[in-house]
C-alpha cells in the first residue's frame, strides 16, 4: 500500500514535471528564463552528471552530491529517476547539441552554485579582464592586456591591499590615523595622493583636495571658467527635478549665452545641441557641453597645471607618514 503510494506521488510528480518541461521549451538553464536555482534541481543535475561521469564527479560536486543525498534522502528516488530520464532525453539530442547544452548547463550551476576554495581570485581578476574586453571590443587582446598591465603597474602601489598604505592600514589595523590624513579637504595632502592626481585629469578632479589645488592654478591663470562650468553641470545632475529648469536656465546664463558674464567657449554643434535640449531641460542637458569642456581641460589645462609652480609646490609640502609601529 505504502508503496503505491509513493509511486503515485511519483508519477504525479514526474507528470508535472513533464507538463512544465513541455510548458518551457527553453531550457531553464538560459540567463533569459531567470531560474532561481533550487537544490533538487542542483541534486538532479549532479545525479545526472554523475550517470554520465561513471561516478566520477570533481571533488567539490562529489562534496555536495553527498550534502544533498543526505539532505535530500527522502525524494532521493525522484532525483535519480529525472536525473536518468533526462539523460537518456540528452542521448537523443545531435552531438553538438547536446554538447552545448551540457556547457550550457554547467556553467548555470558553476554560477549558481559555486566551487569553493582559492577559485575566487582567478574568477575575479578574470572578470576585470573580460569586463574591459566586452568594453573594447575591435581591439586586439594583447592591446587589451597592455593596458590592464598598465594600469596594475601605475595604480599598485595604491592599493591598500596590495602595498603597505601609511601610517598603517585601517583596513586591517584598528589605527585610523589614515582616515583623518586623508580627509577630504585636508590643508596638507600625503605626498602619495598627491603622485595620484598626476595619473588622469579624472582622478584630479575626482578628488576634492586635487581639485581645490588645480583651482589655485587656474586663478593664476584666471581661467576659472571652464572648471566653473563643469562643477555647474555636475550639480545639475544631482538636484531635485523641480529645480531644472531654474538651475539650467542660470547657468546658461551665467556661461553660454551671448555676453555671459563667465562665458566660455564651446564649439557651435554642441552649442547647438545645448540650446536645443534647454527647450525641455533635465538633469543631463549639459552633459555634452560638459564633456567638451572636461576634454578641453584635460588636453590642455591639467599637463599645464601639472608642470606649473603651483604643482610643484604642492608636491614639496606634502607629507609622508611615518610607519606605524605595533607593539
Ligand atoms: C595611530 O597611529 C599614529 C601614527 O603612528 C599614532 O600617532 C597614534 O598614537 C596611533 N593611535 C593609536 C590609538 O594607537
């Protein structure tokens, strides 16, 4: 009796199942049918793998094959049973059908359920690699990797986990001495932040005490405007939406129009382009003014600025920390 009823529970089971396969048609393996990964279906797949493996899964998936046996006991029969089902459905499949399906198939539970130990900082460095990749697409992987090296090379020795950071690292001590000598509007910078303004106009910019000191600069020079514009439209995007239109219109004003009182000088199409989004202005109207102007500045402007007194003098004053010593 018990019997008979765990087949049918079985092959109600197995009917639903098939009804959901027939309903799928895609695999439930494909980014597009956002499967959340479950463990009977991890337990099926690994079952099934370990039917075509002979039992020789890889030492992790041997690890949460027996996890799951033990965990799954109770269902066991229903895991094995679909796991053979499909892999005789598998065998009907063209060759290089199924074996795209099973790469396919592999690399859903690679990412969905991941192997364990010292694989991760591979996978990560990897990722980094083939972010940039998708980025660049036409261009040449030894390029592509010229310019990861590259980039390691000049930012190294800035990286709290990669180089000793001074006085001491409060990522991993309890000193934060580091946190207050690089606050954002420190009077005296370190010297190593100061190194890292010379990398890219970006990073000048991206840090406030760098671009207070690039503003030193374009005083002398009295060219404020330019920077002015840019720290403008970047405000821009921040503020409330009630506030666009108001806030657009007065730095048009204050920057672009004719006789503007700080006018700067951008090229007609993007003046073109500018006039016309300020019909309907939103938080990105001047975004390619902006880009203009940041690309002005740093073909010029910024190699100046970096081989200007101001720079110089900035790098004299700034400081090195001593080591700290833990006793
Ligand atoms: C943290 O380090 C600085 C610099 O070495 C030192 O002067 C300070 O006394 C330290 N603070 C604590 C709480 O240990």
């Amino acid at each position: 009796m018990r019997q008979n009823v765990q087949n049918l529970t079985l092959c109600y089971l197995l009917q639903m199942q098939c009804v959901c396969n027939a309903l799928l048609d895609t695999p439930y393996f494909w980014p597009t049918q956002k499967w959340v990964a479950e463990d009977s279906d991890y337990a099926i797949y690994l079952a099934k793998r370990n039917i075509r493996k002979k039992g020789m899964l890889e030492p992790y998936e041997q690890v949460h094959y027996n996890h799951l046996h033990e965990w799954l006991n109770h269902k066991w029969d229903f895991i094995v049973m679909q796991a053979t089902e499909q892999y005789k459905a598998g065998k009907e499949r063209k060759k290089p059908d199924r074996v795209v399906l099973d790469c396919q198939e592999r690399a859903y539970w690679i990412v969905n359920r991941p192997p364990v130990n010292n694989i991760c900082i591979p996978l990560v460095s990897q990722n980094i690699f083939y972010q940039q990749a998708i980025m660049r697409s036409k261009v040449k992987s030894s390029v592509s990797l010229g310019a990861l090296v590259k980039y390691v090379t000049t930012y190294k020795n800035h990286d709290p986990f990669l180089a000793p950071c001074l006085p001491s690292n409060p990522w991993q001590t309890d000193n934060d001495t580091y946190w207050n000598l690089n606050m954002r509007r420190v009077e005296v910078p370190t010297k190593s932040r100061v190194e890292r303004w010379s990398f890219s106009f970006f990073e000048l910019l991206s840090d406030l005490r760098g671009r207070d000191d690039f503003k030193i600069f374009l005083k002398r020079e009295f060219s404020g405007e330019n920077l002015a514009f840019w720290e403008a439209a970047e405000e821009l995007k921040l503020g409330t939406a009630s506030s666009m239109s108001t806030k657009a219109e007065s730095i048009f004003k204050t920057f672009l129009a004719p006789g503007a009182p700080r006018w700067i000088n951008i090229d007609g199409r993007t003046m073109g382009l500018t006039v016309k989004g300020l019909d309907h202005p939103h938080r990105y109207v001047l975004e390619a003014a902006q880009t203009h102007v940041f690309l002005l500045m740093k073909k010029d402007t910024f190699f100046r600025y970096l081989k200007s007194p101001v720079y110089k003098e900035i790098q004299k004053k700034a400081i090195t920390p001593e080591p700290h010593n833990f006793r």
